[in-house]
C-alpha cells in the first residue's frame, strides 16, 4: 500500500532526474562548442605568426593555449560534478547518465567530439608548422607545458564523455586516438 502512495513522488523524482541529465548533456555538448571555438580562434593567431609579428604573437599564443587549458579543466570538474562526488557516485552517476542520454543526444554529443577533434588537429598542426618561429625566440617551453596540459584535460574530458554516451563510442575512441597522436606529434616539436 505504502508502494502506491510513494509511487507519485518516486516518478516526479525520476522526471527531474531526467531533466538533470538532459541538461548534462547539453551542457557537455556546450563545453566541446566552446572548446571548440577558443581552438579555431587561436588557429587564426598562429596561422598569421611570422618572423616579423612572432615576439608580440607568442605571448598570445600562450595565453590561447593557457585558456583552454582553463576551459577543458571547467568542463571536467563540470562533468564530475554531475557525476558525483566519490568515484563510488561518479561510476553510479556515469551509469545514470548512460541510460539517460537519448540517442538524438548521444548523437549530438558524439557530433561536437568529433567536431573538436577536427579543429583542435588543424591548430595543432598550424602549431607544429610554426615550431621554426616560435621556438627561436623561448617560447618552446611554455608551448610544450601547455600542450602537455590540454592533453591531459582533453584526455579525462573526452573519456570522462565517451564513458558516458551509449552510441558510437568507437567512433568517438578513433577521434581521441587520432587527437592525442597528434598532440603527441605537438609536445614532440616543442620538446
């Protein structure tokens, strides 16, 4: 008896739960848009770096890097957040998630992932092409360390939403494979 007097507040409960997870994915979906659009603007300022604009470029290109250091680092404390807090919750709130995200949302996120991928290659390879004009001038160093950070950011964000989606993981692991061989690549020429 008492099962059906709970039932109401029960599913009211499970609506908002849903609710909550529709806005995580969304959320992710706007956190790889955002990434997404620093790595695209950066590109343009390494792509204009030469020889002659290179010692007022750098510290640019640094600070770039530097930002979205800081927001890769947002979206993975984002993520946890809405995870949980122990990794007890974190794997339990993984597994809500999971169940929760709509394939049209799987989908989407799946979407902006690769999306990132593809313009975070194309600025990391405009940053290996301009190795020969930033290095010369000391900023190997502060490249390399960034470079080191985003991909370890990128690393935990990009697993921490491949471990969540249930659709098209396998294409969301070969873009991650495909970036970090590259950011690989970009830590190699800054080393």
């Amino acid at each position: 008896m008492k099962f059906f007097a709970l039932m109401p507040a029960g599913l009211c409960a499970l609506g908002t739960l849903s609710g909550v997870f529709a806005q995580n994915s969304e959320a992710i979906i706007s956190d790889l848009n955002r990434v997404t659009q620093l790595s695209a603007e950066l590109r343009v300022t390494v792509q204009a770096t030469t020889f002659l604009n290179a010692t007022a470029a750098a510290p640019r290109i640094v600070n770039g890097l530097q930002n979205i250091v800081a927001t890769v680092t947002r979206a993975v404390a984002d993520t946890h957040a809405s995870s949980g807090s122990s990794s007890r919750d974190v794997i339990t709130g993984r597994a809500q998630m999971k169940r929760a995200i709509t394939h049209e949302a799987c989908e989407a996120i799946v979407t902006a992932l690769l999306d990132f991928v593809r313009v975070h290659q194309a600025l990391l390879s405009v940053i290996i092409g301009k190795h020969g004009v930033l290095s010369p001038i000391g900023f190997a160093t502060p490249i390399r360390l960034a470079l080191v950070a985003i991909e370890k950011g990128v690393d935990t964000f990009a697993i921490d939403i491949i471990e969540a989606i249930p659709c098209d993981k396998t294409r969301a692991n070969q873009g991650l494979d495909s970036l970090d061989v590259t950011l690989e690549r970009s830590i190699e020429a800054y080393s």
